[in-house]
C-alpha cells in the first residue's frame, strides 16, 4: 500500500506511519527515510518485540533515536504515566525527534537529549552522514555500512556523558533501555558499569550486539557477555523473520557477525 507523504522543505517530508504517527524524516537519506515515506515501517521485527516489552508506566531510555521512530512508540507503550529520554547526539536528528514528539502529542512523555552516551564524559568526535542518516558513529572507521564512505561523512563535536552519571542524577527507576549507537554499545556498557553490575535492579535492554566491530575495536565480546551475565543478565536474540525473541546463548551470538539483542534482569 502507498503511504500518504509529502515534500515540505527544509530537506524534510512528512509522512504517516503504518502505526498512524505523523511524522517528519531528511528528505537526503537513502537507509531509513526511504521505507518510512513508501511503506510507512522500519525494522518491523524491532516495532513487534519492543510492543511485547514496553508496558504502560515504565521509564525508558533510548540511546541513539535517530528520527524518533520507535521514540514515538514508547511514548505511545507508556502513557499516560511512563517517560522516555532520547538521547541523538547529532544535531540535525535530534531536532527532528523532538518535532515528533510534538506533532504526536507526546510532549509530556518524551524528551530528546542532544548528547552522545559513552565511556567518558567530555567532548568527543561523532561522524555524522547525511546520505545515510542510520550510520553515523563515535567509532572512528567503522564501515557498517557498505555504500556509506568516509567522504560522505563530516565530524562534529559533540558532549557526551555516560550512563551511571546520567543515572546517578535521574529521578525515575530506569525499567527500560534501547540502545543503537552504531559500533559504540561496549562503550556505553563500560559507562554503565555500576547500572549494569547492580544485580539488586530489575532492567531490561534491547541493542545491537557486533562482534565483528567490537573485535575491530578492540573490545572482547566474550568477556562482555560473560560481565553480563554474571551480573544476572540472561539473553534473546530478535528472529527477524517471525518478530518474536529466542532465547539464546554466548556460543551463538558470538559465532554471528551481528544480533540484535535482548538482556533481561529480572
């Protein structure tokens, strides 16, 4: 089915979702805005397992919301007393996020923070991309993407923070994390330790899980796994095909290329 869209300037279109979300995508990219302005979803398998763990009155973060997409399905799967923070450490996203969560009413419920999550604190380098705006990264020649070149990328400087300092000054139980941070989830699980390590806290996570780019990066991805889950973690993987989880263990995930990811701590 043809989804209703149109051209509105400013390198935007706006669009309705098959979820009925009114919302604005870059006009430039050719990953996501694409299946959104034609189609109306993306990553089908992600929207029908994020619908089974998000429940009414959680408190979610989402790291990496690119347009806000499943931002604004969370906002949806926690009112009227839930929230989410959206953290988009690219600019130009960041600001379209938030002119979602307007243009859906989700103002009270969701909040976007322009800031990258990370290991350390400070001012670090983001590659942003402008053609394909899913693969901007903090890790520098991380080539996820086949058809995404260095030369398509610009760096900017962005504030970063992490995890356990974030959470040490929130004033809400963080009962959900999405994370899609493009080759940079080890380092925000480093910058969690204490969030992720407190066995005590019921937490649940869905991210993507690369051990091909975390070898790249110099990240063990068994001793990650293994921190986790001795930390009570236990794991699923997403079955794109039939968009429900399977649990799962280390052998497997770490003999992929790439999983998305469920942790449960319950």
């Amino acid at each position: 089915m043809r989804r209703s869209a149109v051209y509105v300037g400013n390198e935007r279109v706006l669009l309705w979702t098959k979820n009925n979300y009114k919302m604005f995508v870059d006009s430039r990219d050719v990953s996501i805005a694409p299946h959104l302005i034609l189609e109306g979803v993306y990553e089908e398998h992600t929207d029908a397992v994020l619908r089974t763990l998000v429940k009414p009155g959680m408190h979610a973060i989402e790291i990496g919301a690119n347009v806000g997409l499943f931002t604004l399905l969370m906002c949806d799967r926690v009112r009227p007393n839930g929230s989410v923070h959206a953290f988009e450490c690219d600019p130009t996203l960041a600001q379209i996020a938030r002119d979602n969560i307007e243009l859906n009413g989700f103002g009270r419920i969701g909040t976007v923070d322009e800031r990258a999550v990370s290991d350390v604190p400070g001012t670090l380098a983001f590659r942003a991309a402008v053609r394909h705006r899913g693969g901007g990264t903090l890790v520098a020649g991380l080539q996820q993407i086949p058809e995404l070149t260095e030369g398509e990328r610009r760096t900017i400087a962005v504030t970063s923070t992490t995890l356990d300092a974030f959470a040490a000054g929130y004033d809400r139980t963080i009962d959900f994390m999405k994370i899609d941070a493009e080759g940079a989830e080890a380092a925000i699980v480093r910058g969690g330790a204490t969030l992720f390590g407190d066995r005590s806290r019921r937490l649940t996570v869905m991210m993507e899980f690369a051990p091909k780019f975390m070898r790249e990066a110099g990240v063990d991805p068994a001793a990650q796994l293994e921190e986790l889950r001795t930390a009570g973690f236990t794991f699923s993987r997403i079955d794109e095909h039939r968009r429900r989880l399977v649990r799962t263990g280390a052998a497997y995930l770490l003999a992929q290329p790439f999983s998305d990811i469920v942790m449960v701590r319950a």
